[in-house]
C-alpha cells in the first residue's frame, strides 16, 4: 500500500503449521512513488458460503527506497479491540491487532473510503467480500471460487467424501501440495475423518457398593499426559526402569511365552477335568478362546498425591491367557471375603464416614483416641506367592469354606498357582514374567493381596 491506496495484493488460504511466502510487486515502471510504504494483513473466515472480516495488521516497509525489501512476518490472530475515536459513518473503528496506536474504519458492505462514506457497487459472486475500491473492487472469494469477481469455480472437493459428517475444505494449490482438507467433528481424526477418537468410559462395579449402599458422590479422575521427548516422560521412563530392577519382582524372557502358558492352561484344565475335579460347564468357562487371547502388556501409573510421584505397575490382562481363569476366582473368593471380613474392613469413604458414626455412638472415642494410617510398598508385585497360596488355604479351612460352589480347596489353589506363575508379559518390546507377587490389573490379584493382609492383620 503507498499510503492507503493499494497497489498489489495477494490472496492465500492459510493451512496450519505451513509458512506463507508469496511476493507484492511495486508498480511499474520504475521509479517508485514517495510516500509511507506499507503492508496491510487482513484475515478473513472463509467458508463455501460466506466471507467475514476478523482482523488486520499493518507493517511499514523498512527502508523502502530500495528496489527490493524481505518482510517476515510472525501474526497471531485474535479478537481486534474497538475504539470510539474515529468516526465511521458506515462502519466501525477497529484498532490492527500489532499496532493499537492505530485506528482504521472497517466499513459495511457496499461502503467504502477512509470514513466509510463513499457508496461502492461491488459485484463479488457467491458470498464474495469486496474490500476495497481503490483503484478497482477487490474481491475475497469464498472457498472454491476464484477471479476478479469470484465467478470461476474452483472446488477440489467435488468428488471427496468427509466421513462422520466432516467437511471438506478447499485449500490454496498454490502453497500447499493438498488439494483440500477434511474438517472433522470431534470424536473423529483421519484425512477423510474416518477413524474415531479414543475415549474413556468408566463403570462401576455393582461389588463397588455392597448392601445397597450409594457409592460416593464425589470421584476424581487423573489424565496424565507425556509428549515424547518431555522431560516429565523421560523422569518417568527412568522411574519405571528403576522399578523393575529395585522390586526384583521380574525376570527377563527371551522368547515369546504366549504359546507355553497356552498349552499349561489347556493341559490343567484337562487333568482337573478328567480328575471330576471340575464339571465341563466349568472347563468350557475357564478355557482361553485361542483366536482371541494375546499376551499382556505392562504400562505405568504416576501417583502425584506421594512424594517423589512414584509409580504404579499395571498389566493389562484383559486378553491374556489366565483372564478367565482369574475372573473366575475373583466371582468365587471376593464374596468371601467380603463376607468373613466385613467388621475388620473399610470398603471406601462413605464406608468410613458410617463407621466413625458408629464408633462416636459406641463411646469408643476419647481424648485419648488416636488414628494410625499406613501404606504398604508395592504391596501387589511384593507378594511372596506360595506363603499367599497357604494364606489363601488357611483362610478357607478357617471360615469352612471346604467346596465352592462344587470346586475343593485344592484345585482353588492349583488355579491360583496358575495365575499367579503364568503372568507373562511384553514391556518396551521385550518379553517379562512376574516371578514375584501378582498382576496388578489381574481380578484375583485383589482379592489375594486382601487376604494376605487379613492373616498380617
């Protein structure tokens, strides 16, 4: 622009993360005029439709006498702050976004001028804006036209398909080596918006509130997320390693397990089927579906709220081998327990709120009345598994729990043996197996290391 008056412009559509370079040509031919040289930005959204003005910066050209000047420019777009200082008779007083100091009158359609007095017959096509009139109309097509006066279709999504209601965009062939863009809803990522967003759903339990009582009102959720070469991600990966190799709970493997631990589920599950030990129902509920089962998987937990924010190992076996095995004996057990030692165990919050209730109502608080709470180191990967077995045993025998629903105390512990010692897994593209402790992700894994505390306490 020489003062306000424009002399080349040059329109894109700009795509994200892509640098713009395009060039304005003085006039020719030469000498350039005097005056205040300067490059104005105007930003505009675009749709198939319709062209609305956001904002505007303006540059003053560095040494503008010479025949050539590079300007980089670094805009970040928001809303323009309003004014009441200059007087527009067709429009309003707008401030450009890098420079405050200055004021311009954003004029309303078929108006245009310093002041927004000057009537204008502009003929932009289709949703077209036209925003100036010096020395002729400019016009700002809508996506997929082009020309001087956006009569010339230019639509690259003509025959492009959007899935899961996407839109296609249009975009600048000139700057971009794409010919459109797909805009996606949320829920939906892809170049045409056909895969679905990761989600998370959370369920409860109906063993989460026993006897009926309402679970708490208030739950809290953590999101922990760690881009790749983040310094909190690498903390963590250097946690975790040390983890491993201070718990001594896993041993290296260096082949594949899937198959082995296969084979040693079907070959127990057949002897304690031919021994009558269990029915065939039974055998048909426990045995893995071979087309569906996979080998787990081990991922990290961080837990701000300890010092130091120490890390939780967690197997994923919702497809591994055991899975059923460990379901199953987490159905019979947990009921159990849950029975046996109801007085000595506080379930959750409002399960403790009830009991303090109580308490006050017994008398059993005084001056004197002190509370001790502590917390037990990788309780679930520290677990010595065959003293837990016998715990388990003597846990049973204690409470008459003789059969289970059909099922004696020894083939309960040969299962439990089973999932303990087959817990086999991949980390970091190697293969692990927990040769101390359970799977924390595991169903049985719970309900053990509750047992293993009830006989500690």
């Amino acid at each position: 622009m020489l003062d306000d008056t424009v002399v080349h412009h040059e329109q894109i559509v700009h795509e994200s993360l892509m640098k713009q370079t395009f060039y304005l040509n003085y006039p020719r031919p030469p000498p350039k005029q005097r005056g205040n040289w300067s490059v104005r930005v105007d930003a505009f959204s675009v749709t198939m439709f319709n062209v609305d003005l956001k904002a505007s910066w303006l540059f003053n050209v560095p040494f503008s006498f010479l025949p050539v000047s590079r300007v980089v420019l670094h805009l970040t777009l928001k809303d323009p702050e309003t004014c009441n200082t200059r007087i527009c008779v067709h429009g309003s007083c707008r401030k450009y976004l890098n420079s405050p100091y200055l004021e311009y009158c954003q004029c309303e359609e078929n108006w245009s001028g310093e002041r927004c007095n000057v009537t204008t017959r502009c003929s932009c096509a289709q949703g077209g804006k036209c925003i100036d009139q010096h020395p002729t109309p400019i016009c700002v097509c809508s996506l997929g036209r082009m020309g001087s006066e956006c009569h010339v279709l230019l639509d690259s999504c003509v025959d492009v398909n959007c899935q899961n209601g996407g839109t296609c965009l249009p975009l600048d062939e000139r700057q971009s080596t794409k010919f459109f863009i797909c805009s996606c809803r949320s829920g939906y990522y892809g170049s045409r918006c056909e895969h679905a967003s990761a989600r998370v759903e959370i369920r409860f339990s109906d063993s989460l509130s026993p006897n009926n009582r309402p679970l708490s009102t208030a739950v809290f959720v953590h999101f922990l997320e760690l881009k790749f070469d983040s310094p909190a991600r690498m903390k963590l990966v250097l946690s975790a390693v040390h983890t491993r190799k201070t718990t001594g709970a896993y041993e290296e493997l260096s082949t594949n397990p899937l198959n082995d631990i296969y084979r040693r589920v079907i070959n127990l599950l057949n002897q304690l089927r031919s021994q009558n030990q269990i029915r065939e129902w039974q055998k048909q509920k426990l045995i893995p579906v071979q087309n569906k089962i996979e080998l787990a998987y081990m991922y990290f937990l961080a837990k701000p709220h300890k010092k130091g924010t120490p890390l939780r190992p967690i197997i994923n076996t919702i497809h591994a081998v055991t899975a059923r095995i460990s379901k199953f004996l987490d159905q019979k057990l947990r009921p159990l327990f849950n029975r046996y030692a109801r007085s000595t165990t506080i379930v959750d919050g409002v399960d403790l709120l009830h009991q303090l209730d109580q308490y006050i109502q017994k008398g059993y608080f005084n001056s004197s009345t002190l509370f001790i709470t502590f917390d037990i180191t990788n309780l679930y990967t520290m677990l010595p598994q065959e003293e837990s077995l016998k715990i388990l045993d003597e846990f049973l025998r204690q409470h008459n729990c003789h059969r289970i629903h059909g099922i004696s105390i020894e083939t309960i512990i040969e299962l439990a043996r089973l999932v303990l010692q087959a817990n086999a897994f991949v980390y970091g593209k190697k293969f692990y197996r927990q040769i101390i402790g359970g799977a924390m992700g595991s169903p049985f894994t719970l309900t053990l290391a509750n047992i293993f505390m009830w006989k500690w306490e």
